[in-house]
C-alpha cells in the first residue's frame, strides 16, 4: 500500500489518536441504547490490540448517528465504550467531551497500552464542517493519527481528515489502521488485477446509486449479474412491461448506456429473466412521514418478459437464481454490492439467499475469493447465516460505493505515504 500503515509507526508512549467508525445500529430498549450489531468495534479490534502491546496511549475518536451539533443522549458513545471493554477483555475509559480541558486531562492520564473513546465529535457541527480551529483543537490530543474509520473515510470531516493534516503539518505520521489496510487491499488492489472469470452481482433498489460503479466494472468484469429494483430500470430500458415496480424512468438512458457498453466490451451482462411479483395494495394507513402504506399479497412467479399492470417485482425468480448462481459457481472472484429483492420480508429473500449460498460454496469449494461490498449485501449474508463463509466483508456502506467507483477518500487521501 501506498500509504503508511499502523506497522510502520513507532507508537510506544506516544499519544496514538485513532479515528474509528463506531456508527453502529442501536436501538432503545426499556430506556437503554443497546447495539444491534458489534461489527464495526470488532472490526476494530485488531488494530487495537497492535497499538495496546505497543504500548501506545490510545484515544479513539468517533461519530454515532447525525445529531447536527446537538448533545442528544441518545447517540452518545458511552454504550459504545461498555461494548468495546467487553469485547476487548482490557479497560477502556470514556470522556463525555472530545475537545478541551475535559478531554486533555483524561488524555494526560492514560497509561501506555491504555485506551480511552472520546464522545461523539458529531455533538459539534465543526467536525462535520471540517472546522479549523476545531481540528487544531483535535490535534491538541495526537503525537500520531491512525484512520481506521474505512466506513467515514469518503467524509472530509475534522476526525477524518483535518486533524490528520495538522498532525501531519507538525511532522506527527498519520497511517491507516489494520481494518482499513484490509478494506482498501480487498475493495482495491484484489478488483484491480481480479483472477478470472471475475463476475460482479449488483442490485439494490436504484440504478443512480451504482451507475458510476458499473462504468468502472464493466470495463474489469467478465459478467455482470443485475437484481433488485435496479433490474426494473434496465427492464424498462429494453422495452419490457414493469407495472407497478419501483423504478427511475429518469436513468433509462443510464442503463441503456450501460447495455451498450457491455455490448461493445464483449462481456456478460444479465438481467433477471424471471421474477417474484406481488400486488400492492393501500392499507388506507399513513406511515411516520404520512405516506401511505401498501401491503404487498399475492405473490406469483412471473416468466414472461412483461409484469401483470398491478403487480411490483419484489425478488428475481427460481429461474433466474439458477443462471446466476451458475455463473458465481464459474467465478474466481465475486464481488457483490445489493440484494436481489425485498429481503427483509422472508417471502421475498429467497433470491438474496441463494445467491448469498452460491458465493459462499463458491469461496469453499472452488476458491473463489468473494467480496461482499458492504450496507445491505452484508446484512443479508449475516441474516443467511454465512457471515464467516466469504473472503471479506466490507464494513463500509457509501465509503465502499464511493471506493469502488475509484474514488479517492478524503480519510485516506491524508494519511502519510510510505
Ligand atoms: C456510515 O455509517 O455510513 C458511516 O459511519 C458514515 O456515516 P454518515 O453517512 O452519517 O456520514
Ligand atoms: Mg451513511
């Protein structure tokens, strides 16, 4: 890597300011912010190991959720702090402050091999500014600056990326963490020169959101595999009948560029040939935002080219799982960035999770190396239950689309080269 990493640095008694993105799901039960996935701070947990026997003075830096410069109690990180103790077997102090005296003088009294996790920078609306005087105030707290926020790093905000230039400015080394070595050596290097056949999965519900994902891979991909409601765009982009299926009839020009391009470059690129369907119905109820909700019944396979007018494609079909299960099972490297429908809802996952189960016997018994980019492709690989079954995981979700777009992150681009 191009970039100093947390190997390069001589961290003993040295001040060790570490920016990790511990935005993890929580939820409040009888009064309580409990978290819903450790993920992230096990993630983590690697590089603070490396930094603790080093004897480094660890102080995490972090964001939780977006309270806008506001103390809301509950996205405070002192949950965070019990969770990370627990996991990491050794003490982790918690300062309600990130910046200031407070904050200074429980720096000044950690050990060397200590950890303490500051309060969420995000109570100040000068680390999502990138505030100057705010990171100066951040850097008041550093010898070094160690970025293992992957997931934060396409933000340029003071925690992720001012800080790191004074530090630097100083002369301090600022280098990535352990899981943010990983996360640019699997989402970068690996799909840079992939072993092939290298079949790319995408889906997700808009086209817009990857439409820059899939210009760069189709020119490194061998197959592209398209799902989710995304395929509604592409359907009605070659002329198919897609009847109440959400859709942007804005991007049809987009995905039929996309067509062409795969056309030209010779490449695989499919679109499902059949679908799970179901009808929308109004409930006559409103939603928190005051929408109304549909409830989606009768679900049907539908394997004609056009959808029934009152009907919405909610997974790809039996057909359809088996051609692209087929196709990973030929891959030497997967990558897959969205699910293939509603999986949330058990009636519609069956696409998702059997393209979740080809990835996996893919990795275990052909060798194929299956990197999985992140946000909901992650959560439907846990919810299979094959969480430990692929090669990597990405703990990112727009830093990860960003990255593979190829992208430079800003939390990345301030780190020390090597
Ligand atoms: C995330 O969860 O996507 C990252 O932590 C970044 O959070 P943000 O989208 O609120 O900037
Ligand atoms: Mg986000």
């Amino acid at each position: 890597m191009a970039k100093l990493t947390v190997n390069d640095l001589d961290v003993r008694g040295k001040r060790v300011l570490t920016r990790v993105d511990y935005n993890v799901p929580m939820e409040e039960i009888s009064g309580q912010m409990v978290i819903n996935d450790a993920t992230r701070i096990k993630e983590t947990l690697p590089t603070l190991k490396l930094l603790s026997d080093k004897g480094a003075k660890i102080i995490l830096i972090a964001h939780l959720g977006r309270p806008k410069g506001q103390r809301d109690p509950s996205m405070s990180l002192r949950p965070v702090a019990s969770k990370l103790q627990e996991m990491f077997g050794r003490p982790v102090a918690f300062v309600d402050d990130c910046i200031g005296e407070k904050a200074e003088q429980a720096v000044n009294q950690l050990q060397n091999g200590q950890i303490l996790l500051l309060e969420n920078a995000r109570y100040y609306n000068e680390e999502e500014a990138n505030d100057k005087a705010f990171a100066e105030k951040l850097a008041k707290l550093a010898d070094l600056y160690v970025n293992d926020a992957f997931g934060a790093a396409h933000r340029a905000h003071a925690s992720t990326e001012g800080v790191a230039r004074i530090v630097a400015a100083r002369g301090g080394k600022c280098a990535a963490g352990l899981l943010m070595e990983r996360e640019l050596k699997f989402l970068g290097d690996e799909l840079e020169h992939p072993a092939k056949p290298f079949v790319v999965i995408l889906g997700g519900a808009k086209v817009s959101d990857k439409i820059n994902v899939i210009d760069r891979l189709i020119q490194k991909a061998d197959t592209i595999l398209i799902g989710g409601a995304m395929a509604y765009t592409f359907k009605m982009a070659l002329g198919m009948k897609i009847g109440r299926s959400l859709v942007e009839p804005d991007k049809v020009h987009v995905a039929k560029d996309a067509l062409e391009k795969a056309k030209a470059r010779g490449i695989k690129f499919l679109i499902p040939k059949d679908n799970l369907v179901a009808t929308p119905v109004n409930t006559g109820k409103l939603n928190k935002k005051g929408k109304p909700v549909f409830e989606l019944q009768n679900p049907r396979l539908n394997s004609t080219p056009d959808f029934p007018d009152d009907s919405e494609g909610v997974d790809i079909g039996a057909a359809t799982i088996a051609q692209y299960s087929e196709e990973v099972l030929r891959a030497k490297t997967i990558l897959w960035n969205g699910p293939m429908g509603l999986f949330e809802d058990p009636r519609f996952a069956e696409g998702t999770f059997a393209i979740a189960r080809a990835v996996c016997e893919a990795t275990e018994k052909n060798g194929a190396k299956s990197i999985i980019g992140g946000g909901d492709s992650v959560k439907a690989i846990h919810n299979a239950g094959l969480g430990d079954k692929v090669t990597f995981m990405s703990t990112g979700g727009g830093a990860s689309l960003e990255f593979l777009e190829g992208k430079e992150l800003p939390g990345v681009a301030a780190l020390s080269n090597k």
